[in-house]
C-alpha cells in the first residue's frame, strides 16, 4: 500500500500551520505545526481501514471516481480526504487529490 499526496495538498497544509496560529485557533506555532502532522498521521492509518465513500459530484472537478474518508479530529472539525485508489501489480495506490474540512465543506456532503 502507498499514499501519494497532490503537490497543492502540501502547499495547503504548509499554508495551513501559520493561519491556524494567525487565527488564533492554537497559541503557538508548533503547536498548529502538530496538528497538521497528526492529520497525515491519521491519513496513513485510516485511508486503507475505513469504509470508503463515493465522492459526490461536486467533487469531480479535483478527480473523477474519487472516493473519501472522515477524519474526526475534535467534536467540532472533520477533514475529508478526496482520492483516486489505483493498483499497480500486487500493491494498492491512494492517490489524495483533495482535503478540506467541515468548515468548507458539508453543505456539498
């Protein structure tokens, strides 16, 4: 098994860890910092574990096929993971094309 991240998924969480300080949502900037490592974590464990969803429609525009998984990281956010599974011999390929949370999102879920 192996998961490929779009390059513009770690720009946006690049560009994530100094707007979550900004915003004030985390006190310091190593703490934003773990927050963001902590969802790549959960991504690598829950992405060949969890039941995978087809994407809506609205999410063609990033991939075609595509399905999701929900990562709970606190009772109030939820960040989904938008992929592409592929197979190149015996191993499996998820290729993440989309992440973006609750926030942003759940009207088109």
């Amino acid at each position: 098994m192996k998961i490929i991240y779009l390059k513009a998924i770690r720009i946006y969480f690049d560009r994530l860890i100094p707007k979550l300080h900004d915003l004030g949502y985390f006190c310091f900037a190593e703490t934003a910092k773990k927050y963001v490592s902590e969802i790549f974590e959960e991504i690598e464990i829950q992405i060949p574990i969890q039941r995978h969803r087809p994407a809506p429609k609205h999410f063609d525009k990033y991939g075609k096929e595509m399905k999701y998984v929900v990562i709970r990281k606190n009772k109030n956010t939820h960040w989904y993971v938008f992929f592409e599974i592929t197979q190149k011999g015996n191993e499996i390929i998820y290729k993440v094309r989309y992440i973006s949370n609750n926030h942003a999102i759940a009207q088109y879920l």
